[in-house]
C-alpha cells in the first residue's frame, strides 16, 4: 500500500489489514520502472517512489506511468543533498521547492518526503513540517510509527538481501 493510505487509517480513521506493506523506491532509477513496476502490478500493489526533482535516471513518461499504476509520489529534495549541512535559504528551497516541482510536473498531492541518505535533524523536520508534508521516512532500520510522523523507520533492501533478507527483518 501506499504510504498516504497508511496515513489515512493512522490519522484520518481508515483501516488496514494486519501486517500493512509500504514499498518504497529512492532517487528514481531506471530499474524502478523497468523492472519494479511490472513485478508490483503483477501481484496488485503500489509502491512509492521518493523522486529527485531534478537528476532522476527516469523520464517524465516513466514517473507518469508508475502514478497511474497507484504509486505514490513522495519528495527526495531537488539535488540529494545532505539537509543537515545547508544554510536555512538552501535548506528550504531543496524541501519546499522539491515538492513545488513534483506537483506542478506530475499534478499530484506529493504529500510525504524522504530525508536524502536518511541525514536529518530538528532542523530538518522543522522545515519538512513547514513545507506541509504530513510524513517523512528516515534510513532507520524498523517499523514506522504513527506517533513519529516526521521520523518514520523502514527496513533497507538491496540487492545481497533481497526478498529472504526482507522476509528476516519482518519476521
């Protein structure tokens, strides 16, 4: 499912099944399209892609297909840059102005965010909030946590671990 629909029974009184999955996708690699859409319409589910405003290996076609497959469309920053470190200007144009591109080339909500190599601080959640996500996922191994919007864990899969190596970390 998508993270927006697991927002919804978390916030807004929807419901979920037992053991809820959000598959997300970071940067916008070929392969994404390629290969992970075809394997996720197969079996009926989206998936998120956290996109790059600018610098993605996908066109706009690819992304267009991957939103009307149900993906759902989450900010990664315009340049992947290491948020900690900017100036607050910097700071705001990667968050605010990833999201202001996204909608205004694909004209849809963009409502989550994701913290470029999992680098965040106060400061950073400052301005995602300020931004107006309602959520944003982190490089923290684990399971996400309704009380913790702006910090939402999730579990790393690459491609040593693959599917037996997501099948461990939820056990």
């Amino acid at each position: 499912m998508t993270l927006e629909t697991v927002e919804q029974a978390w916030y807004h009184g929807g419901t979920l099944p037992a053991k809820p999955v959000v598959i997300s996708f970071d940067d916008g690699y070929r392969p994404q399209f390629t290969y992970a859409l075809s394997e996720l319409l197969a079996h009926g589910w989206p998936g998120v892609l956290n996109l790059k405003a600018e610098g993605s290996d996908l066109y706009t076609s690819n992304v267009e297909a991957m939103i009307d497959a149900g993906w759902e469309l989450a900010a990664h920053t315009i340049h992947h840059l290491d948020l900690t470190t900017l100036e607050p200007e910097q700071l705001k144009e990667e968050v605010t102005g990833s999201r202001k591109m996204l909608r205004r080339e694909y004209h849809v909500p963009v409502a989550n965010f994701c913290y470029p190599a999992g680098q965040f601080d106060s400061t950073v959640i400052v301005a995602v909030k300020a931004a107006g996500y309602t959520g944003a996922t982190t490089e923290i191994p684990g399971y996400a946590d309704r009380g913790a919007p702006y910090e939402l864990d999730r579990f790393e899969i690459l491609g040593s671990t693959g599917v037996s190596g997501l099948a461990e970390d939820l056990g």
